[in-house]
C-alpha cells in the first residue's frame, strides 16, 4: 500500500510520538513496534509497517512505489 520511503516515513513519525511519551518501560534504543493499516479492500490493499531498525532490506512492491506521488523514477 505504501512505499518504502512511505513506510520509513512513517515508521520515524510512530517512533517519535512513543518515544515523547517518555514511558519507563520503553527501550533506551529501537522501539520494536509493528502495524498493519487495511485498506480498502481487505483482500489485497493492507500495509504492514515495522520499525525501521528491523528492516535491513526492504521488499520492493513497484506497484506501491508508483503510487507515491514523490516518485521519481518509473519502474
């Protein structure tokens, strides 16, 4: 559903706000977290959104990268 700056984005965005919580049981580092956004469609428009220290190398949806309206190059 989104691409992978998209979902990087977001997943610092997430990372921000619990980490302004300032609760005591967070980890000083990566907050392990993961999210799942349904679209539309349930059976094929969903996202799932991890924290961005657990993704070494993302998958490349090209469908979703298109979508992005910062995209800049065709695939």
């Amino acid at each position: 559903m989104f691409s992978v700056r998209q979902k990087r984005e977001i997943s610092e965005a997430i990372q921000k706000i619990l980490r302004e919580t300032n609760h005591p049981e967070l980890p000083e580092g990566e907050i392990e977290f993961t999210l799942v956004v349904n679209g539309a469609d349930p059976t094929w428009s969903y996202a799932h959104i991890r924290n961005n220290g657990a993704i070494d190398k993302p998958n490349v949806n090209h469908w979703n990268e298109k979508q992005d309206p910062r995209h800049k190059t065709t695939l």
